[in-house]
C-alpha cells in the first residue's frame, strides 16, 4: 500500500465525490469569535467541515483526511479515531489519506508544539458528529421516517419500527448532498459511548504497511525522469564557496551536472545554505561526484566559532548583572543578601541535532509553471508558500504532498531541504530527489541552542527556600529571522522560566545577552531541555544542602495545589493557551511526582552505587514527573535499570500513544543525559555520524521504563500535549540518581566521562 | 552482477562497487529497505544476503554478485512471518522508518537463536538505532515472536 494523497487520489463516488471540490469555493466556517488562544491563534486557525475531512465511498469505505504530519507520534491513528468515534464508524472500514500542504483548506498543519490533538480533538469530534448525522438525515428521508428515529451505529443505519437498515456507503451519495448541520446542533457523544477515544486496543493504521516495508517516506517518494542530488554545503555558518573544481566530479559515470547554489546572507531564516549541488541518474554517483569536488570555502564570521570556549563565554555572561530582568517577584537580590544559608551553581546544556531517522529528504519536479514536492515535511503550507517564492510562483500553483516522516523533531519544520530540491528540479527542468546524507543532517541541523544557567537561592534557618535568581544565557531561535537579538523570545523564557511555579517568595530571573554562532531552530521540547535541567537539579542539590529527601524538598518547594498567576509572574505565552482554560495547576504537578515516585518504591534502601533521582517539569500545558534508577559501576559506567514516567496531560485520546511518546522521550532523554551533544571547532560541526553522535541503543537504554497516566477523569478538561513534555524531566532525573547513587554532582550535559575513575 | 531478490532474478551492469543499498533502492524501486547513516552503524539498511544478516549499505554490488537477498519486502508475502505479527500486536513503530531494518534484524536472530534471552537481544539488536525509541517495544515483540512469555 501506498502512502495516498488525496491529491492524486482516484476520484471517489459518494459523499466525498464533490465535496473536495466544494469545500474550496465555500468559505471556511471557522473563527467566528475572537481570534486570540490555541488553535484561533495559530495562522488559518481549524476547521471542522466533515466534507473536508471525511468521505465515504459506494462500498462504505470510510476516508478520513488528516491534515498534520505523521512523524511517529500517532498522528494518522489519532485523528482517524476520533473522527470515526463520532462517526459511529467500524475501524476495519477507516482509511486515511494524507493531505497536501493548504491550509485555506483544512487550517493550521505546523505540526509541531505537540498540538494536533490539542487544536484538532474537537473540530474531528465535530466533523464526525455532523457526518454522522447528515447519514441519518439521508436515511430519514429515503425511507420517510423522522431523523431521530433513525440510529446509525457502527457503520450500520437502522429504522428500529419500519425495519429498515442501510450501511454507511449506501446513503453517503445521498448525504453528500445535504447541508453540513449547524455547528450549534451537532450531539456529540458523551464519554460513555466512546467506541474508540480513550481505548487502548486499536492498531496503528499503517502498521500493515510498516510490516511489508511499503510506506513511503520522503526518501521514497518515486517519479519517472527524476535525477539524484547531493550537495556539499558550506561547513560554517554564513560560509560560501570561493572557487570549485568539478572536474574529477564530472567523470563519474552517472553524474549529470554540477550546480553552484549561492549562499544566502544571514539571518538566513529556513533558506538553503547554498554550496555546491552534484546532480546524478543515482544516489550512489551523486554522492561518488560529491567526494570528487574540489572546493575552497571561505568560512565567513562565525569561522572561529569554538563550543568549548564559547562557554566560558556564555558562563561570564551568567554571572554578569546587566541582563535584562525578565522576572522578578518580591526582592530576590536583598534576599539572597540577608539569607543565612546561599548557594549557587552553573549548568551547561549542549547544542543537540534532532537526527531522525530519516534524514531530511524531499522530491521536487518543476515544470509549466508549476511545481509539485513530495517531501517529509512538518510544515506543509510554509514550505508551500517558501517554494512559490524560491521559484516566483504562486502557492496555489505549488502543491506539497506530505509523505510520511521518519522521525521530525523539529528538523522537518524548516524547509530549507526542499528549497534546495525545488530550485535544482528548476535548473534541470527534470524532477530532482534531494537526499541528505546522516553527515549532512549532523552538520547542516537547525541545532538545540547551548546553555548556561546560573542559579543561586538563599535558605533560611529551617532550609526552606526564600530566595531564586535565574540567569540564562543561550542563543536565540530569533537569531536566524532577524539580526541577531541576542536575547530569548517570550516563548523561549514561557519554557520553564517565565512559568516557574515554584512557591518562592522572592524570585528574579535574568535574560544577559548571548550571540549565536550556529543555525539555531526548535528541537522536541524546546528551551525546556536546559531550564528544566538546572532547575530540577538544582532543587535537588537544594535538597540534600537542607538535609531533606529530594522528593519531600521538591513537593515543598512546589507549594500546596493552586493556580499559578502566569500573567504576575510575567509569563505572556502560555503555549498559546488561554490562561483561564488552561491554568498552571500545581496539584496537578503533585500529583504527577506523588504518582512517579510511589511506583518506584520511593524511598526504600538502594545498594551501594546505585540511587534513585526524581524531576517534574510543567511543559506544552502538560504535567510529567521521572524517577530513575540508576547503577554506576566502578569504572563510571551508567546502567539504568528502570525509569517511571508519570504525565497528566489531561484525557488520554489514545493511550497507547502517549504511552509509546513517554517511552521514547525516556529514550531520547537517556541520551542527551549521557552521550549526546554536537560541539564546534572553527565553526565546524565535529560530529559526523552516529559513531560520534552517540544516541542510544538497546543497550545502553533503561531496561524498563514504566508509563503511568495520571488524570483525564474529567472529559471537559482539555488537552495538553504529548510528544515533547516527556523530554525535559528525564535528563535531570538521571543526574539527580546519579547524585544519589555515586555523591557526585552532574552540572554539564553529556555526563560523557566525568564519572570515569 | 547476477543476484536473485526476493525470488527474482536480476543482473545489474553498473558500477560494482556501488552498495547494495541503492541498488535496491534508486534500481529496483524496492524501497522498504532504508538509509540512515551509509557506514554500517545503524542498520537501517539491514537485508539478508544469503541469510546473513548485512549492512546493505556498505555491502558492494560486486560481494552481493551470485547472492540471494531477501528484503523486508520478501521476509514473507503476507505479513505473515511471526516477526511482523508480533510488530503489528504490540504496535511497536512509531515513526516506523528504522523497522524494516529492526525486523529483519530480528528475523536473522530469531533463525539463529529460537529463544533468545534478553543478552541476546541486547547483543543483537542494539546495531539498529531507533530514534524514536521504541526499544521495550521491540524487546517485546521478539519474545512474543519466539513464544516466549513477555516479561
Ligand atoms: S544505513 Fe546501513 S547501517 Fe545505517
Ligand atoms: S520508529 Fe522511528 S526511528 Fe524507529
């Protein structure tokens, strides 16, 4: 089977036959209120119109439309169950088709932010509901009997007192043609009848073709005519190509041409680096050309870009007192002064790469004026609108189809790869596939921004703390839109610094000035990863300072259950989220850690060198608590044996799902603990593959990792995100075991060899 | 170069040294088998090569010559082989792009060793990198594959 876009997909009969058609010449219904929080504020918002996002053919094949980019997190199976929930619909008869990037039709698809299900949850529900009921209409009115005595269960429509009984694809021509209910009068379920929503045994709709190896990523998007391109990229930031030699390239059977690409100026924003493009009949002689070029480079300004020395850089920047002061509650700087007890510490964090597994891939062909890509894209609608104008057209005559992604991260917001295909498939006037080598995505990421933070807190004579000062110093996202600002957006600070909900008195953070030097993008969790890891660590270095149990110290420090004043504390972000719906409630943080640490016996007698650690961390309007456990040998080896993971995100749509993201951020984070991190000398990436960037494998994982859903008894509460909020907790609660384990303190990411005897 | 995929017989006339991988892939359209890091560390590109388990990646046309390779595309024609089964049960794929390297990777093992033990899987399987983490999952499913009990 292959991946369908319902671009190219074969005409269906019934109730999606015109209704694709329409749906463009129908103003979107969607935004009547205030546009202002969640999904209203995300650009073209939702829709919920059923005729964009469900068909149903002759034979009752049911087609949900799902327009967010599946990278592993669900997304196919999630969207689809919720509209075939509401739909009444048997899963045996749901199939999905991917839709192309064009968000006038479908609303926003940055998939990204861990908010498809939290933006979509309701608009899918909707769509299906009114699908449903435009299916019971049809019926109603074919066998003449009143709409309400009509059921229309499990893929079957039933007149209990006549008798009759239709399938859902018999009345779907004839309820294609009604008017879509108002938005008002659509019944949806109650959490009762939920056939699907919230129920943990339904397969993965493309687990059938994952087992036979015949889904189509983006490296396996196929036309004929299409030629192969690899491109040697400039090493450094802002670099450019002096002079080329593509004479040896050009001998290699199979390579057609070579194409200099010009470097754009800085910020360069998701533009190609530019360099030097070797075109070829096949991977293999494109990559073979590659090797052949001779190039000199000119490096640029960011040339001597050097991480190690770059945090001393970033290390005198935190301890500098001329930030700006981006948080300050009460006096923390007279506090700390009067405190009987101070403390201070320095944590680093790393530049990291979001490496998928799949590396960045897209397909484009070119011609009459037209453009078409096939790409694993996170972003459809902005590659869509970045590629008309790389190529002087109109978005509507570019058409994205999103294949699926072998893992995203982050990486596949930024369409820079398919810029790169897209103006070489120009060049050639032949469909070009862009293949990125594993060297190329470590190299040329859009990378994790690198962190000092520098906290000090004051204690008074019980332990109890009084007063926080946070300094953080990292680059910016912004660097790469603007000039560089040198200073964190507010939805930066909104990742676990502007929110901080911690039950302090005196509290002042700091934002002193850092310069980035790298491409600088969004990587799974964001500007949680180091605020989460010094604040968590340093609670629990807090802790011990006081005499008290980690877990006790950091429930105290958290304070009873309340709502947090976001706005007091001069968090103006929220996720996007309205504030009144989606309040900071500490209880819930609790109840996260209480969770965590009770299943893994919290508290009871470890061997010698091993421990217990525990972190929580409120991120994408969701709560996650980590215990780990951990074993370091003689020798500085780090075993983990077992990891809880407890999250409150509100109602579980599809447990298995965020069940599985938990267990992957475990993984992911279990690596960024110990081995992961990209450094820099003279501007260059020094990592090229996965012998040096060390991501984990089935050995070096935890051997079991333990999900515990928390909360979502209440079905009107709404959704928190799921892919990234596991993240950022799981770093500094292996820091923490490790403390517990070994009384060493872990103040730099990767622990890499600083536990070696 | 005269192989048989899947079954089929192929003859392949280009560059001897070009890895199996992209025969497979840009030649032969069979692209269930992936790239990842073309330099045998994460398996991603795993295929059988007269039942070896092999990097195909960094396995030349000119050793694959005289060779019968299987691909996941070939590892049953159903889905029906105990490795897929058990993937599909315990919905082992997230993102799904390193599985077909996992399975086949664990087909080879399970040919080999009928039960492994968890050493043996940790031995085994940690040549495959899973980005997204899925780990447990596939633990898991080789021991439901094997008929043992999950942990
Ligand atoms: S692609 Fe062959 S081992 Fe990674
Ligand atoms: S499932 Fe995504 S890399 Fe393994």
């Amino acid at each position: 089977m292959a991946l369908e876009n319902i671009s190219r997909r074969a005409v269906l009969m019934g109730m999606g036959a015109g209704a694709l058609v329409l749906a463009l010449g129908i103003p979107a219904r969607a935004q009547e209120e205030e546009q202002k929080f969640g999904a209203d504020a995300m650009p073209h918002g939702w829709r919920d119109d059923p005729r964009i996002f469900v068909s149903i053919s002759p034979e009752g094949v049911v087609t949900v439309t799902v327009h967010r980019s599946e990278m592993g997190q669900g997304v196919r199976t999630s969207m689809a169950m919720v509209l075939a929930d509401e739909l009444e619909a048997d899963w045996a008869q749901v199939r999905v088709a991917q839709a192309p990037g064009d968000e006038p039709t479908f609303g926003n698809q940055d998939t990204d932010g861990s908010r498809s299900l939290r933006h979509f949850f309701g608009p899918m529900r909707r769509a299906g509901a009114a699908a449903r009921q435009m299916l019971r209409e049809a019926a109603a009115a074919e066998w003449g009997v009143p709409m309400d005595e009509v059921t229309a269960e499990n893929h079957v429509l039933r007149h209990e007192g006549s008798g009759q009984e239709a399938g859902y694809g018999e009345m779907a021509a004839r309820a294609a043609e009604l008017e879509v209910p108002e938005r008002e009068g659509i019944v949806l379920k109650t959490p009762d009848q939920f056939r699907y929503i919230g129920k943990d045994d339904l397969e993965l709709i493309d687990n059938p073709a994952i087992v036979m190896g015949t889904t189509i990523y983006g490296i396996d998007a196929r036309v004929d005519g299409m030629l192969y391109a690899v491109v040697a990229r400039p090493p450094v930031l802002g670099g450019r190509v002096a002079s080329y030699d593509d004479s040896a390239a050009l001998e290699i059977p199979g390579v057609e041409r070579v194409i200099a690409i010009d470097s754009p100026d800085l910020p360069s924003g998701f533009q190609p680096l530019g360099g030097v493009a070797v075109v070829a009949t096949n991977t293999w002689a494109a990559m073979r050309g590659r090797d052949a070029l001779q190039i000199e480079w000119e490096d640029g300004e960011h040339g001597s870009y050097d991480s190690e020395a770059y945090r001393a850089t970033l290390e005198e920047a935190a301890r500098s007192t001329d930030g700006a002061v981006i948080r300050n509650q009460g006096d923390a700087l007279a506090a700390l002064a009067e405190a009987p007890r101070r403390f201070e510490a320095e944590y680093y964090i790393p530049h990291l790469a979001q490496a998928p597994m799949e590396p960045p891939m897209a397909l484009a062909r070119v011609e009459n004026g037209r453009a078409e890509i096939w790409a694993c894209v996170q972003a459809p609608q902005v590659t869509r609108v970045r590629v008309a104008e790389k190529l002087g057209l109109q978005p509507e005559d570019v058409t994205v189809n999103v294949t699926l992604l072998g893992g995203g991260f982050g990486r596949k917001s930024k369409p820079d790869f398919v810029l790169e295909a897209a103006v070489l498939a120009q060049e050639m006037g032949q469909p070009v596939k862009m293949v990125w080598t594993r060297e190329d995505d470590l190299h040329h990421s859009f990378f994790h921004t690198v962190s000092v933070e520098r906290l000090e807190a004051g204690l008074d004579e019980n332990g109890r703390c009084t007063a926080w000062l946070h300094r953080t110093a990292a680059p910016t996202i912004g660097s790469i839109f603007a000039p560089d600002p040198g200073q964190k957006l507010p939805f930066e600070l909104g990742m676990g610094l502007t929110n901080m909900p911690l039950d302090i008195p005196n509290v002042r953070a700091e934002n002193p000035q850092a310069q980035a030097h790298a491409r600088i993008g969004w990587y799974r969790s964001v500007s949680n990863i180091p605020h989460a890891f010094a604040i968590q660590s340093f609670i629990d270095e807090l802790a011990r300072e006081a005499g008290r149990d980690p877990r006790d110290y950091l429930l105290e420090v958290i304070g009873p259950a309340r709502e947090v004043d976001l706005a007091e504390q001069g968090d103006v972000w929220n996720y996007g989220e309205d504030p009144g719906r989606y309040p900071l409630d500490t209880g819930r943080l609790r109840r996260v850690i209480e969770t965590a640490t009770e299943a893994a016996n919290w508290g009871r007698e470890m061997p010698e060198r091993t421990g217990l650690g525990v972190a929580a961390h409120y991120s994408f309007v969701s709560y996650v608590a980590v215990v780990a456990e951990v074993e370091v040998s003689d020798t500085g080896e780090v075993r983990i044996p077992r990891v809880d993971i407890a999250i409150d995100c509100g109602p579980h749509v599809n447990p298995d799902r965020i069940r599985s993201q938990m267990e992957g951020a475990v993984i992911m984070g279990t690596g960024q603990a110990l081995t992961t991190q990209i450094t820099f000398a003279e501007g260059r990436v020094q990592q090229d593959n996965f012998d040096s960037y060390v991501v984990p494998r089935m050995d070096t994982s935890p051997r079991e990792i333990h999900v515990h859903l928390v909360g979502g008894e209440d079905p009107d509460q709404p959704l928190g995100g799921v892919g990234e909020p596991g993240l950022p907790p799981v770093m500094p609660a292996i820091t923490n075991a490790i403390f517990a384990a070994t009384g060493q303190r872990i103040r730099a990411l990767p622990v890499g060899d600083q536990l070696r005897t | 170069m005269d192989l048989t995929v899947n079954g089929e017989a192929r003859t392949f006339g280009g560059d001897p040294d070009m890895p199996l991988l992209w025969y497979l892939r840009d030649e032969l359209g069979l692209t269930g088998t992936k790239f990842g890091c073309g330099a045998a560390l994460c398996g991603a590109c795993l295929v059988h090569v007269d039942g070896v388990p092999s990097f195909s990646c960094i396995t030349p046309m000119a050793v694959a010559d005289g060779a019968e390779v299987t691909t996941i595309e070939g590892l049953s024609s159903d889905g029906s082989h105990p490795v897929q089964v058990a993937w599909r049960e315990l919905n082992v794929a997230q993102c799904g792009y390193c599985q077909s390297g996992q399975m086949m990777q664990a087909a080879a093992l399970l040919a080999e060793t009928p039960e492994p033990t968890d050493e043996d899987i940790d031995a085994v399987m940690s040549q495959n990198i899973c980005r997204c983490g899925t780990y447990p999952r596939i633990r898991a499913a080789i021991k439901r594959a094997s008929g043992q009990e999950d942990a």
